[in-house]
C-alpha cells in the first residue's frame, strides 16, 4: 500500500528510472540463485538420475557408488534419526527455559541466561564438532565402542539447535499481551495454570516456528555430525551404533568423487534440498493458520 | 499494461545485469593477473591421491624456492580424481599412488616414488601379529572381539575408508574383499584421519599408507604398524620387494609433458630429491 | 507489562513441580554449556599469543600459527560481501520502495529467500562447487569460496535491510516527494541513511555466519594453508583450519582449540556490536515515531 503511494507520488526522473532499473535487476539476480541451485542440482545429479532412475536410490540395499549400488535410504535415516533425537531433546529443554526466562527467573537472571544462550548461538558448528569428538566420542566410548554413534550426534546436535528453539520461543511468549496474563492472573490461576492455559496457546505458532527452525538446523547441518557420527552406511540398531547422514555423505565423499559417483552426491543434495522444502512449506502453512486465528 | 511495462523492464535489465556480471569477471581475472604478476607467472596445478599430496607439497616448496616465478597447487582429493583431472585438463598433473588400470592407458605415468599399505593398531594393543585370514574375519565382523585373535576382552573398532579411495581398493584385492563385504564401525576419508582414530582409540584397528602411518608414529602418535605375512612393514621391505602390499606412487598426465610439467616431473624424479621422499617415509624411485 | 509476574496464592500441585523442572532444566544447559566454553577457553588460551596469530602454520598445523588462515578467511569474507552488499541492499530497496507486495515479482522473491535461508550450507557447497568450480573455471579459489558464502548470507541481509526500510517513517517520503526530491536522491539522501543501523545489523549477521562456515567452503576454497597470492589462489579458512586439525592430524588439537578460541572470540564481538547496535536501532526507532 505504502509503495504505492510513493511510487505515485515521488517524480520519475530519467535517473530514477535508471536507479529502479538497476535494483530490480539486482532482486531478479538475488531470486535466480534459488533457481540456479536447483538447476544445477538437477543438471548434476541428471547423468546418474537418467542411467539408473530415482527409484534404485531408494531400493538399492546400501550405498557403494563405485560398484553401482545407491541406496540412499540408510543415510535418510540417518538424518532423519539425529535429527529426532535432538529435536525430542532439544524442545522441552529449549521451551522450558524460555518460559523460565519470561515467567519465573529472577529479574536479574533472566537476561544473563539470555545472554549465555546467545552466545551458544554464535558458537559455530564446527567448534561444537570439535568438542565432541575430542570430549563426548571418548566418554560414549567408555559406556560402548566404538563412541562415533548416533547418540554422540544427537548430544551435539541436541546442544546446536537448543539455542534456536529457546530464543524464538523466548521472543513468542514475550509477545503475549500482557492484558491476558493479568486477566488469568486475576481469575486467581496459578502461574504455571496461566503458563500452560495461557501463554503457551497464545505463543504456539512461535513456538512451532522456532521448531521448524530447529528441525531445518538439524537436518542440514554438516561438520558436526560428520565429525561424531561415524560415518558408516547402516540403519542403526541401538543408539550405540554408527550412522551416516546425507550431509556427512557429501561432506565425506564429494572430494573425490568422480563421474556418476559424483552425480549420486548432488542426488543426495537432491533429497536434503527436498527435506528443507517440504519444512518450509509447513512453516509457511503453520504461519497462516496463524493469520486466520 | 503495467504488467507489459515490468516485463519489458525486466528484460532490459537482465541484459544488464548479464553485462554487468561479465565485466565483473573480467575485472576480476585482469585484477587477479595483475596482482600474480610480481609473485608468479607460471602456475601448476596437482590434484589426486591424499597419499601423495604431502610429498607433492614438500618437492613443490622445494622447487618454488628454486624457481621464484612459479607457484605450485597441490589439491589432495584421491586417485580417482588425479586421473579424471588429469584427463580433463583441470589440473596440470594427475596425482595416483596405485599402478593405471587398463583402461587409464591413454595417461602418461611417472612413479616418483613406492609406498605400501599395513595394517595399524594402537600402540597399547597387546597383538603384535595378524594373519590374513584374521584381518578379513575382523575386516567382515566375523571377529569381533579381540580376544578372538588372543589379545585383551575388549570389541574390535573397524575403521574403513570411504568409496573411491584407492587405498581401499588396493586393501579389498590384496584380501579378495569386495568393499559390499566389509563392515566398519568407522568410516574415515584421509589416511590421517585414521591413524588419528586408531592413536585415540586403544581398540581401533585400520589400514593406511606406510610412508604416512611412519611419518606419523615418529611424530609421536600413538600408533603401531604390524607386519604383513611376518614381513615387518618397513620402507626397507618395500625397497628391496619383499613387502606383499605395495605400490608405485605416479604422477600422471594426458600428453607426453612438456615445458613446466615436465620440469617438475624430472624435479620430482631427480636423486637429489630423494631426501624429500624419505623424510615422507616413502621409498626413492629405482632409476 | 509482564515484568509484574502474574502471582498467586493459591498453590496447587503442579507448582512446585514445574518450578522443579524448570530450575534443574535450566541447571542442566548452564551446566552443558560451561563445560563447552571451559573447555575451549582453558584448551585455546593456552596457545593464544601474537605468534600464532601471524606465523605459518607448521608440521600440517601441529605446531605454528594461523597467519595465512586467518588472511584467507578475511579475503573470502571481502569477496562474499563485496557481492552480496550491492545485491542484498538493491534487492530490499527494490522490494520494499519501488514493488508492490502483490507483484509476482515480490511474491516469488520472498519465497525464493526463505527458501534460500533454509538451503543447507552443504547444498551451497554443492552448488558453488559445480557453478563456480566448475562452470564458470574458477577452481579451488577464495573467489569460488565467497561468491558461494554470498548467496548464502543474502537472505540475511535482504531481511534486515528491509526491516531497516521499514522502519523509516512514511513521514520522511512524503515530505522528500512534497518538496519535489527525486526518487533516488531520497533514497540516497534520505532512506539508506536512516536504514543504515538495520543494514549493519544484517551485514554483522552475514559476516557472522559466513566465518562460521565450513561446509559450503570445502568444496569451493579449498584446503591450501599458504598465504594466498591472489584470489584466484585456494585458501583455507579458519574454521576449515578448525575441521583439518581435529580430524586429519594426529596431535592437532590444541592449536584446534587455539583456532577454535580466535573464531568465537571474533563472532563474539560480531554479535556484541549487533546486539549493542539492535538496542540503538531500537531507541532511534521510538524516538522518531
């Protein structure tokens, strides 16, 4: 509405007309990048998709590109069994402190913790790689060999996307008007009634977001899992065992792959550019539902 | 027609933002060319074998310090892609450290030196010695444990390496495996990443280079090599043959080499260099 | 507002319960994340000095410095904002003063960037591997590496940029146009001035996440530890560097921590100067409305 009105109002020089020209480019050349990945995505992966079709990568028993098995499933379980774990570890943990923040700390904690919290947040994730392999890999060891296992990939992880979901949630409840709190608070309900009945119905497209968020985080991420996890192609039996993750697989294997081998990573690319389409699109769904509230 | 009028517009700009971009590159290679000119003019590229990068390194230091107007890229990314790059003409020199396949003949390869391939365990590993039906029943978990093979009760950590790594494909054939058949509980991509886990793992068992696990236990990592068929896994039993896995480190190109390739070629082949191998632990050419 | 916590007298079971949980959760994470950060701090301090800052580093990393690293990571994160300022600061301009939002053009934009901001960092990896490795011949270079790191940070900094535009007051446009300023003399003169504190969050935020980046650089920049001649050489960043020690060389953790202590320390300050500016941005905002 704004824009057009300035677009109306302000003059149309021969200069502005150039200036318009030139930042509409820009945003045309911003949004093709998206459409360039995807393109090149399909373009690299397309040698491989073409010769043994995309159903082998999710039939084939296991992964052995060299000698013409593709199975992509185990390492989709992979990711999707880190991600799980951290996610189920991550958001009661994550939620919990974010309302302690709002609703139960002592006023001079609450932005210390905050603060701690933001500061894991930039800790990038190849640090957190390194402290567990140097620190969580020998400990999980000790309980059982060989300590590179999904649940050394689920601790990391876990303690990667904590932040995340904390600090949406953190910044959701905060919108919660303040109106509804003191009318529950004047019915007389206890705090924690007024949490739950109150603050966490009101936040909870806030909440789903910064899950959302979290999930997206745990799918794609990259150095940590590959550093921890082990790397080996199977569908784990127990928590104790090693797994590989699409990400780790092209992290792992795309230096020197060659030819098909390496068009079977971009079909990796492929499925984990899927996976984070298919969030966003129940990201933008859970948005709207919000709108028509 | 206000639609028609953006269209338009878009089009008008895409082309000049395709401009726009291709002068940026421009700029950017003119810039890049300017700024090498003091530094180097020539360039040379080596990708391939991890195995053979680090000597690659050293004998390109070398030569740079000799020859101030060249600069030398070694890129480590294994066998498969020093033959691919090589043929591609993306790197200059191909980096291989097995023997070429049949149908890798159309290459020219130089072996610039020999390595072999051993089995490594943790310094702490009370077996001194494996037989090679024991390495293939640990390397298909047949043996789990390593008081199968009469050391301590503690599980057996396998460590492989990834797909395309010619380390393994050389491993697989000597032990008639096919890589489907091994079962690892780590799987690992640079010889160093292994002898890393294995130094830090007391149950860790892993097949790497020689010349690297060598130039590594003297670096002080905790690890130990055991011998092969009772043939200790030394640079001197590659030398005088004796040692059951071993092979040719090369240097590959897609045309007979010439001008600078063919320098560092020679460089790299020359007796005076051999210092630079055996500091890597690998085993001089045999001119 | 919600600072007078809602209380009651009236406790019932749940209370001391979830005040239980809440207090031990939040006891845990503390207790999580010290142990991290002691580690890294103890560990790291240690090889922390002038020398390792600026020396070679040698014995593939064992035992030296960081120098041609820490030069290699500044380089590509100059060639990654170089690209991506013009681009991110045109596209938000272009979104929010001369489209409307009901433009297809628009639509598709703000679709594409969430898209975009939800892209694994591997997948740019990927990408820039096959588009400016690859396609376009740059190789393995700092070139390759930070033109991938733009498209990767440009949905950061188109979204707070245009929030930095938003947040100017229609006022401002209407007075520039009443007396007669042409478009882009206000948007000179007028918007990107006022907008600058939200374009230099979304710059501080870029620089953060593209020198947190490992996996979109190690496909595209490469593994060389020398000093770069050009950018058309390949050069390591530091948290490649981090990745390198940790994993490929025996020994290598502690100038690993070392490393690892020097990146967090600079998106330390990264993040305090954004926080410290988002506060500013704030007040300015309040004040003008």
């Amino acid at each position: 509405m704004t824009t057009l009105l300035k677009r109306s109002i302000l003059s149309r020089s021969y200069g502005d007309r150039f200036v318009a020209a030139l930042f509409q480019g820009f945003a045309i050349a911003s949004g093709a990048i998206v459409l360039l990945i995807i393109l090149f995505l399909l373009r690299e992966s397309y040698p491989i998709l073409h010769r043994v079709g995309v159903l082998r990568f999710f039939r084939d028993p296991s992964w052995h590109p060299t000698s013409g098995e593709f199975g992509a499933m185990p390492m989709l379980w992979g990711s999707l069994l880190v991600t799980l774990g951290s996610v189920l570890i991550a958001t009661p943990l994550g939620i919990l402190s974010a309302i302690f923040c709002q609703y139960y700390a002592p006023p001079r904690l609450a932005p210390l913790y905050r603060r701690l919290i933001e500061l894991l947040a930039g800790i990038p994730s190849v640090v957190y790689g390194l402290w567990g392999l140097v620190v969580l890999v020998p400990l999980v060891r000790r309980i059982q060999p060989p300590g590179t296992s999904l649940l050394t990939g689920i601790w990391v992880l876990a303690l990667m996307i904590l932040p995340t979901i904390m600090l949406v949630a953190d910044a959701s409840l905060a919108n919660v008007p303040a109106a509804y709190l003191r009318g529950a608070a004047a019915l007389g309900l206890s705090r924690w009634a007024i949490v739950r009945g109150v603050a966490i119905p009101t936040a909870q497209a806030g909440l789903m977001t910064g899950i959302l968020l979290a999930i997206g985080r745990a799918i794609g991420e990259t150095m940590a899992v590959l550093m921890v996890c082990g790397n080996v192609v199977q569908v784990p039996d127990s928590l104790f065992d090693p797994v590989r993750t699409l990400t780790a697989n092209i992290a792992l294997e795309m230096a020197y792959a060659m030819n098909e081998h390496r068009s079977a990573l971009f079909v990796s690319g492929l499925i984990l550019t899927g996976l984070i389409a298919i969030l966003v699109t129940i990201g933008e769904w859970v948005n709207r539902g919000q709108m028509y509230d | 027609m206000k639609s028609s009028v953006s269209l338009t517009h878009a089009l008008k700009v895409t082309i000049a933002i395709a401009s726009l971009s291709f002068g940026l590159m421009a700029c950017g290679n003119s810039g890049n060319s300017s700024n090498a000119t003091p530094a180097a003019t020539k360039k040379l590229v080596l990708t391939g074998s991890s195995t053979i990068a680090p000597l690659a390194s050293e004998l390109a230091k070398r030569y740079e310090s000799q020859h101030a107007d060249v600069r030398i890229d070694v890129q480590s990314g294994g066998s498969s892609r020093g033959i691919v790059d090589a043929r591609q003409g993306s790197a200059d020199i191909g980096m291989v450290s097995r023997s070429l396949k049949p149908d890798e003949k159309d290459l020219q390869s130089f072996t610039i030196a020999q390595d072999g391939v051993a089995i490594i365990l943790n310094k702490t590993n009370g077996i001194a010695d494996l037989s090679n039906e024991q390495i293939v029943g640990i390397y298909t978990k047949k043996i789990t444990n390593w008081k199968e093979v009469g050391g301590k009760d503690a599980p057996i950590t396998v460590v492989n390496k990834a797909e395309g790594r010619s380390t393994l494909e050389l491993f697989a054939s000597y032990f008639k495996l096919e890589t489907k058949e091994i079962k690892a509980d780590s799987v690992i991509g640079e010889n160093e990443q292994a002898i890393k886990l294995v130094a830090g793992n007391p149950d860790a068992i892993a097949y790497v280079s020689i010349g690297t696990a060598e130039y590594e236990a003297n670096q002080s990592a905790a690890i130990k090599l055991l011998p092969m068929r009772g043939i200790e896994a030394s640079t001197a039993n590659i030398l005088n043959g004796q040692f059951p896995l071993s092979r040719p480190l090369n240097l590959v190109t897609k045309t007979t080499p010439m001008g600078l390739s063919k320098e560092f070629i020679d460089f790299a082949q020359s007796k005076a260099n051999d210092d630079i191998v055996k500091a890597q632990y690998f085993v001089p050419f045999v001119r | 507002m919600i600072k007078q916590r809602p209380r009651s007298r009236r406790s019932s079971f749940g209370e001391p319960l979830m005040q239980g949980l809440l207090w031990s959760s939040v006891l845990l994470i503390t207790g999580a994340f010290m142990w991290l950060c002691s580690d890294i701090v103890r560990h790291g301090f240690r090889q922390l000095s002038w020398d390792f800052l600026t020396q070679l580093p040698r014995d593939t990393g064992r035992s030296g410095g960081i120098g041609p690293i820490l030069v290699s990571t500044g380089l590509i994160i100059g060639v990654c904002l170089g690209v991506s300022i013009p681009l991110g600061v045109g596209t938000a301009v272009f979104l929010n003063e001369f489209s409307a939002p009901q433009r297809w053009l628009s639509q598709f934009l703000g679709i594409s960037l969430d898209i975009l901001a939800g892209v694994p960092s591997i997948v740019f990896g990927l990408f820039g591997n096959a588009f400016f490795c690859k396609t376009l011949g740059l190789g393995f270079s700092i070139l390759s590496g930070g033109l991938t790191l733009a498209c990767m940070v440009l949905p950061i900094l188109i979204r707070s940029t245009q929030a930095g535009l938003q947040s100017v007051p229609n006022d401002y446009r209407l007075s520039a146009a009443a007396l007669g300023v042409s478009r882009s003399a206000v948007l000179w003169q007028v918007l990107l001035p006022a907008a600058m504190p939200g374009l230099v969050v979304g710059l501080l935020l870029g620089i953060g996440r593209a020198i947190a980046e490992t996996a979109a650089l190690l496909f595209t920049s490469g593994y060389v530890d020398r000093m770069p001649t050009s950018l058309m050489d390949s050069g390591r960043a530091l948290s490649v560097h981090i990745y390198d020690l940790a994993v490929n060389v025996a020994g290598g953790e502690q100038n690993a921590y070392g490393t690892a202590l020097v990146l967090v320390l600079l998106l330390m300050m990264i993040n305090g100067s954004v926080s410290w500016l988002g506060k500013r941005f704030q007040q300015t905002r309040i004040l003008d409305v």
